[in-house]
C-alpha cells in the first residue's frame, strides 16, 4: 500500500484513494478535527469572518485557551484555517477560513441548522426515552 492510499482494495462503489473507515487513514484524523465539538464550533464562527484569537475564545461560549489554541493548530495544519500574525506591539493574531476551509464550513453549517431546527423532535425524543427508562 502506497503512501497516498488508505486501503489495499479501493470499494468498487467509490473510485477515491481515502477511506476515512480504514484505521489508517489520514482523513479521518481530518474528520475529527472538523467534526469534533471545538473544530465544528470554530470553523462555524470563522464562517462569520475574521476573529482575533480572544473574539473567537468569546463567540465559542465555553471553550478553554487551550482546546481553542489547540483546535486552530489543527486546522490550519489541515489547511481550512488561516493564521495571520501582525508584527505589532502588542502581536496582533487573526483567523480566518481558508477557501477549502470556507466549503467544509458550509456544509458544517448545513448540518448545525437543520440539527436546530430539529431540536423540538430531538427533545420530545429524549423525554421519551427517561419516561420509558424511569431515569427522569
């Protein structure tokens, strides 16, 4: 198996050289970076515009410096986050979507509304289930 393929045998339903199901394989450390709570959270503000790093750590309700910190990393090394430093004094940091960044976070945001939009049926659901279970 070459560097540039995740798995032996390629499916016969997609022609694609990564299988984010394979163990190995790179995209999935992708996916979690995008999918993960901080890095959906923060690809969704940045959908916004541009954040200096303390504007972003308050549009984030409840993330820490050092999960923010973290996450960005992640992202720019992934290339969907652009860091800009300033050389100002103080250092002034802006983020900001990358283009690829930019269409992971649309389709990100896809799937954040219709999750609110849904939220009434998702609440009726779990009450449901605590009644049925006893836990509530």
């Amino acid at each position: 198996m070459d560097e540039n393929s995740c798995t032996a045998k390629l499916t016969a339903a997609a022609d694609l050289p990564f299988d984010v199901f394979a163990k190995s394989c790179p995209s999935r450390s992708t996916l979690e970076d995008v999918t993960g709570r901080w890095g959906s959270l923060t690809l969704g503000a940045l959908y916004e515009g541009s954040f200096r790093f303390n504007e972003l750590r308050r549009r984030i309700d409840g993330v820490s410096e050092k999960m923010l910190s973290q996450t960005l990393h992640s992202l720019e090394r992934d290339g969907l986050v652009h860091r800009e430093a300033q050389p100002t004094n103080p250092p002034r940091v802006d983020y900001e979507l990358t283009p690829l960044g930019r269409e992971v976070a649309e389709r990100l945001l896809a799937l954040i509304h219709f999750v609110e939009e849904r939220m009434p049926a998702v609440l009726g659901a779990q009450q449901s289930y605590d009644v049925a279970r006893g836990t509530r």
